[in-house]
C-alpha cells in the first residue's frame, strides 16, 4: 500500500522575540525576506520539490493569507492545498490544520516551523525514510556543549550530555497516532511540540540525527547567521 506524506508548515507565530531583539514592530520573521525570498517560502519549496510529499497545509494568521496565496502561485507550490487560520498557540494553530487533513490513516505528517528555513532534503527525505520504517520519528542533534545546571547564578551540578539532543523540525507521524494522540490529550495544549503530545499519549518516538545548520529564527542575529550560511 502507497504510503502518501503530507506537511504542515505551521507560520502563525508573531515573532515577539525577534522583534523585540531587533528594536523593531516588523511583520513576523517567517514572512521577511531572506537572500530575496519569504522565510517561510524556503520550506514551501523544498517540500514543492520532495517526491514523496503530496500536500501541504499552513497554518497561520488570516492577515497573510493573501500574501501566502500570492507567493504560492507565484513560485508554482502546486502541493498547497489549504490555508487554516492559526490558533493561540502554536499548539493549536497545528491542530487546526491536521484537522483540515484529508488523507489515509497510515499516511505521514510532517510538521515543520515555517521559521526554519534551512531545513536540507537530504533531512527531509532520512526522515521520511525513517518515518515509514518507525512510525514517530523527530530530527535533532546531539548536544556538543558541557552543560550545567543551575540556580540563580551558582552551578548546582553538570549534566551528562551524552543523552541530550537538541530537537528540531520537521517532525513526522502517522496520522492514526497523531489524531489518537490530540484524542487522549484531551483539553490539554501545553505540549511545545508534537513528539511531547505523542509521547504524552503513550506511543515511543524515534530521533534521527539531522544538521546544526537548521536553524529556528528567534533573534535577529540567527537571521544573519542564516544569511550567511545560505549564500
């Protein structure tokens, strides 16, 4: 059976953070320009361009619909399939566009931060892999800095790093496991990401190791990073 995959970029998100460490009021990250193209159109044309990707959904504010609508068909993101209006959380906001999901219970979902741009398609596709293999899979990278823990300004102890990963998106599931999750969370909308609702939920997920350069933008200094390591 043709197992199908559909993406979720999720793009409601304000970006108080970074305007706050940018002194500005800009619009939100995921829509300024970056090397002459939308943040958020970055992902958009990489999952355009992925074979096994079907669809793609985005959730987001309605003030940007009509800039969405234009930069899709503008660069030719035939795969777009909806815009769903964002909830008051990120959370919510992707909860909102797996419910607008038309698919096959063993299909895949994808979900990814329309704020990381620099996510490769070699990433996406050892996740993909990986996905139909597993099930639950997430992509991160192995923690490489000493780390302490501490209180106030005074180290209470260091922690072994050789279990931590810092996590990134896309995540993927299947939609079976996703939607028996959102079912047994119940009102709950405290997760930070869908691995926590998952694993809330019971059910095992798997890391696969991805790239440091697939940076989240929450500063104005990780928008001048990217700058340069997109050139």
């Amino acid at each position: 059976m043709k197992i199908d995959v559909h993406v979720i970029i999720t793009a409601g998100g304000t970006g108080s953070r970074f305007n706050k460490s940018s002194r500005s009021s800009l619009k939100p990250k995921q829509f300024m320009s970056l090397h002459g193209k939308p943040v958020i159109l970055h992902s958009m044309l990489k999952f355009q361009k992925c074979k096994e990707v079907k669809s793609i959904y985005i959730s987001a504010s309605k003030e940007y619909f009509n800039l969405l609508h234009q930069v899709a068909a503008k660069n030719k993101i035939t795969k777009l399939k909806a815009l769903v209006e964002g909830g008051k959380t990120r959370f919510e906001s992707v909860r909102n566009a797996f419910e607008q999901v038309n698919c096959d219970v063993d299909d895949i979902i994808l979900i990814h931060d329309a704020a990381r741009p620099n996510v490769t398609k070699e990433d996406i596709g050892s996740l993909i892999s990986a996905s139909q293999k597993y099930g639950e899979v997430i992509l991160g990278v192995r923690v490489s800095d000493t780390v302490k823990r501490i209180s106030g300004s005074i180290i209470k102890d260091t922690v072994d790093r050789n279990d931590l990963w810092l996590v990134q998106t896309p995540q993927a599931f299947r939609y079976d496991v996703l939607s028996r999750s959102y079912i047994i969370a119940g009102s709950r909308t405290d997760f930070t990401d869908e691995s926590s609702l998952a694993e809330f939920a019971g059910y095992e997920v798997r890391v696969t190791e991805g790239n440091r350069y697939n940076i989240k933008i929450t500063s104005a200094e990780d928008m001048h990073v990217l700058k340069k390591i997109m050139k």
